[in-house]
C-alpha cells in the first residue's frame, strides 16, 4: 500500500476534534469558577477589614498592657446630673471595668443586668464599675441623652457609677466606635483586657478574675 494510502489525519488536529472542544469547554468553565471564588474571597476579606475598624478593632488606638487615659465627667444617675465629677485615676489601685454605652444601644440594653449582676458579685472584692455614656444618633436619628441615659438606669436598676461623655471626646481618646465596649483595668492603672460587644458574665468574670490576680 502506498505512503498516500496509509496516511492518517493527526489526533492533535484540533479543528475537527470534539473531546479537543470538550475540554476547552470545560478549562473555560473552571477558569470562570476561579475567579469567582478569587472575586468572593476578595470581597470577604475586604468586608472583614471593615467591620473590623467600624467596631473599633479591640478598642482602637488603646491596646492591652498601656496606662489608661485619665479623663473626668459628670455623673449621671437615675435621678439625672448629680453635679458630681468622677475622675477614672482617682480609682487607681482597683480592679476597674469601665463600660462604653449609649442608652439606644440593644447590645447595652441586654448587657445591663449582667454588669450590674458583676457589680453584686465583686464590689465587695474592690472592683469599681464605671459606664461611660454617649451622646450618639442612631439610624433612626434618636439621639442618646441625660434624660434618656435616666430612664436606661431607672430601667435596669443600675447601682454603678455612670457618667455623661456630651461631647464623645473620652470614647474618641480610647478609640470606641461601637458599643458596648468594655476596658478592664488592673490595679496598677493598665489596660488588662478589652471587650467588644456584647459579652456574657462568663466573659466578664474571667476577664476581671485575671485583673484580680496581678
């Protein structure tokens, strides 16, 4: 038979190969689920990195182990401005958990009980609990204020202390922009934990435990 006779088309041939197509199909296909998983693993991570600053990534510029900011405000109570100051250093030498809220807050809300249940459980350890009080607005433009920050303490029965931050300038200094965030703090006047948002008593009580320690 003849060279001519004998000759066969190539199975690298791609015109006229169906598994050739197949399999470009398919590379197209996985190449597109790819970058889609690229594109959301992108988008996820890019999102993380936001709700980490909007919650104040752990407290913010404050980090664990730095000497707290001193700051003074007035007290509120359940019967309104009491015309007194308090001075967060004048409490130095106790264990100190200083709360962020604002009264609108829901995470506040339902934090209440359990701080005034760590108030009843540790004041008689020298623990002192204060709770810084913001002025802010809510989507809904309901804004927090002394009279507001009255009904939250009528409401929960607060027994700490609370005071009035108007103008936000002790939350900015501690780098607060969600709520509640709370800063325990040992008797040497130093930052020993940081807690961002809602927390149970479990949390708490073992934050203040470690605080007690030292």
């Amino acid at each position: 038979m003849s060279a001519k006779g004998n000759k066969r088309r190539s199975p690298t041939h791609k015109g006229s190969d169906p598994s050739y197509a197949l399999h470009k199909i398919q590379a197209r296909r996985r190449n597109r689920n790819i970058f889609a998983i690229l594109t959301v693993i992108i988008v996820v991570a890019v999102l993380a990195g936001i709700a980490i600053f909007v919650s104040g990534g752990g407290g913010g510029t404050i980090a664990v182990g730095a000497t707290v900011p001193s700051f003074t405000l007035g007290e509120v109570s359940a019967s309104g401005l009491t015309g007194n100051s308090i001075t967060v250093s004048s409490h130095n030498g106790s264990v100190i958990l200083l709360e962020f809220m604002v009264s609108w807050c829901p995470h506040c809300q339902n934090d209440a009980p359990i701080v005034q249940n760590i108030y009843q459980n540790y004041a008689s350890s020298g623990v002192y609990i204060l709770s810084v009080a913001q002025t802010w607005t809510d989507a809904n433009g309901v804004t927090a204020t002394v009279g507001t920050t009255q009904s939250f303490i009528q409401t929960y029965g607060s027994q700490y202390k609370y005071v009035m931050d108007m103008t936000g300038g002790v939350a900015k200094t501690y780098g607060v922009t969600g709520t509640p965030t709370f800063f325990v703090i040992d008797k040497t006047g130093k930052i020993s934990a940081i807690l961002v948002g809602e927390q149970t008593y479990a949390t708490l009580s073992s934050a203040i435990q470690v605080a007690l320690s030292r």
